[in-house]
C-alpha cells in the first residue's frame, strides 16, 4: 500500500514537473548557442556589470538567473537588506530593461 502510494506520488510530480523542466533546459541550450555564436554578453560578465552599477553595488548577487530565451533577458536576483531585488537584463546588450521591486 504505501509503495503504491509512493510510486504514484513520485510519478505525479514527474509529470507535473516535465514541461518546466523541458522548457528550464531549452532555454538553456538557447542560451549556450547564442553564447558560442557570440550574440550575448557572457552571464559572470553581466552580473559583474550590474554588481559594478550603484545600487547594486551595494548589494549581494544571489545567483540562480533565469533566462528568457525569446526576449534574451535576464532575471538575476540580488538582495538589498532584508528584500529581494530582481534585475531585468538584456543579455545583448547588458542594459537593465527592468527591477521588481
């Protein structure tokens, strides 16, 4: 019984965690095509630039970006204090498109 349960709890979440997955690892193999044919600034290059920029300067690059491989940004965490910030990123050009909060 309690095998049971638990192969249908593991399968349950496999499937609900495929697409994520499949499109967490395309954006990836987007990312790493688009680095080898030269079209975007090398992530540890752009996360220096922001880290360099005031006021993230200030703050503590968190790591784990997210990369939108349609609009070729990227999301990167840094915390300010107690909050966490997220840095929108042209990953072109390195230009900060955006900031929440």
């Amino acid at each position: 019984m309690i095998r049971t349960l638990t192969l249908s709890l593991v399968s349950a979440l496999l499937l609900a965690a495929s697409p994520a997955a499949a499109r967490v690892e395309r954006d990836q193999d987007n990312m790493r095509d688009a680095a080898a044919q030269g079209q975007v600034i090398p992530l540890n290059r752009l996360v220096a630039e922001v880290k360099a920029r005031p006021p993230y300067s200030g703050m503590t690059y968190l790591g784990g970006p997210q990369f939108d491989s349609r609009r070729m940004i990227y999301a990167l965490k840094f915390m300010d204090g107690s909050q966490v910030v997220i840095v929108y990123v042209d990953a072109r050009t390195g230009r900060i498109v955006g900031r929440k909060p």
